[in-house]
C-alpha cells in the first residue's frame, strides 16, 4: 500500500476533478502514461539507431577507394 500526498495544486486538481479522487483509476492512467512513454522511447531509441547504421553504411559508400576518381571530377 501506498499512500500518496499531492503538493502541487494542478496535480491535485486533476486528481480530484477528473479522477473524481479515484485512486485507482489515477494509478492506472500513471501506469498507461509510464507504458506509453517507455514505448515511445524504445521507438524513438530504435529510429536513431537505425539512423546511425545508415550513416556509417553511406559513409563507407562514399569513402570507396574505387570511387576516388569520380571524386576528383
């Protein structure tokens, strides 16, 4: 058991005014907001790396030794 004490009045007013002080609904929108964020950072973690292995594979491309003399035209 948790118990929870509210210090910010927007929170707070959410809390009671939204939630209509329904402690369980406001833990579960906690928790679908937490689920949410952490898939939206995993996406997000994923898009960069891809991002980056685009990166170093366009570089090796562009960096080819056989290559070299169209980069002097």
């Amino acid at each position: 058991m948790i118990t929870l004490k509210i210090e910010n009045e927007k929170v707070e007013s959410i809390f009671l005014n939204e939630f209509q002080s329904n402690t369980e609904k406001f833990f579960e929108f906690i928790q679908n907001s937490y689920d949410k964020m952490k898939t939206s950072t995993s996406q997000e973690s994923s898009v960069s790396d891809l991002v980056k292995s685009q990166e170093t594979s366009m570089s090796k491309t562009w960096d080819n030794v056989e290559d070299r003399a169209w980069d002097e035209l």
